[in-house]
C-alpha cells in the first residue's frame, strides 16, 4: 500500500502522514526544505534565502522524495506527493486560509508575526507554489481531478482526519484500481535533465545518488 498525503501549508498534513503511518504500519515519508538543508550541510535560513530564485533545492527535494516512494508499504506525506509517486491512494486535505493561518500562527516560528501578517503570508505562499510547479512541472496544484479523497481538516479533529484516511486506505486495498500517475515520467526526466543524472535514479532503488555531491556539481539552476 502506497499513500500519498498532498495539501497546503496548514493543512495539518504532517500529523495525518504521522497517524496513519502508524496506523497502518507503514514507513513515515515527509521530508522537507529544512531536512534538505540538513543533509546538504548548510542552514535553513541560507537555502530559504536562495530557494525563490534557485530551482536545485526543489529539484533535490522531489528526487529524495521519488526515490522514497519506491517502496511498496509508505505513506507520503507533502504539497507534491501525488505528483510523485505512484500512490494506491491520494489524499487532498484542504481547509479554510483562514483556518491554516491561525494553526500556522501558533508555530514556534511564527508566533511572533501576528495573525494578520501570517494570513497574508499563507495567501502568497499559496500563490508563488503555484506558479512555482506550473514552471517546473507544468503541474497545477489547484487541479485535484486525479485525487481519489478530498477532507477539509478545518471541520474535524486530526484524529478524525487520520481516521478517514485509514478508512479510505482499507477500501483501497480491497478495491485494486488500475492507477497511473501521467505527470510522473515528464517529472522525472525534467528532475533528470536539471541534475544531470540518470533517469535510472529516480526509478531504480539500487542507483546510488548523493544530493550533497549533485549539489556540489550543479549548484543553480534558474526558475
């Protein structure tokens, strides 16, 4: 069973890929801008500064997150992660921007910023990502005809959202539907192509691949 957990910042996705994970027994996918930053041995603050004009630390980002989803038994759980993988299940979570900016508003990160700035904030986030994807993939994140669950996290608790997923994902395993996932190769080849490696990388488990030292070769790729 492959899951796969997509929704706006706010959306409480990292909890539900957290629950159901645990809940289905199955491996825990949800890596990140700051994981990157980690495994690239350089501060989140600096690639946050570079990320809006340098399109290697999405690029790296998905291609961790491919590469990941190769597996058989995993939940993903990220904006993107039902572009990028063949998934047995895909999740939308929504909820209201009103509702996303206050649980964003209490993070530690931003608790400072105050609730009007942080709405703000949300609201242009949402639009950069989604002019940002439609140039790198030529995906819109606003389309969810290929999700096969759409919840609004703003009504239920994250118990009840884990829940229904968990349900959903039960149906799916007793109900085999022939899926394809048709962004998924021009994905991997536009990943390819940028990072100058082979598409094999993103197929093939086996293939070995070190982000830190693509990045040392590559360095910049423009938006």
């Amino acid at each position: 069973m492959k899951i796969a957990i997509s929704g706006h910042s706010g959306c409480g996705n990292s909890t539900a890929t957290r629950n159901v994970g645990e809940a289905l027994g199955l491996a825990i996918v949800n890596y990140t801008f700051r994981d990157l930053a980690q495994e690239l041995g350089m501060s989140f603050d600096e690639l946050h500064v570079q990320a809006p004009e340098n399109a290697i630390f999405d690029y790296l980002t998905d291609l961790k997150l491919i590469r990941a989803a190769l597996q058989d038994k995993i939940v993903v759980g990220t904006r993107l992660a039902s572009w990028l993988m063949d998934a047995d299940l895909r999740i939308w979570l929504h909820a209201p921007l009103e509702d996303r900016a206050g649980r964003i508003n209490k993070r530690e990160s931003e608790k400072h910023s105050g609730y009007e700035a942080v709405l703000y904030k949300t609201l242009k986030r949402d639009q950069q990502n989604r002019t940002r994807y439609l140039k790198l993939y030529g995906i819109d994140i606003n389309d969810h005809s290929d999700f096969d669950v759409t919840i609004n996290t703003g009504l239920l608790t994250a118990e009840q959202v884990s829940g229904l997923i968990v349900a959903a994902a039960q149906w799916a395993n007793n109900n085999r539907l022939a899926r394809s996932n048709v962004h998924l190769p021009r994905i991997r080849n536009v990943i390819a192509e940028n990072l100058k490696i082979p598409v094999d990388a993103l197929t093939n488990p086996d293939e070995k691949i070190d982000l830190k030292e693509v990045f040392q070769k590559v360095k910049h790729v423009a938006i």
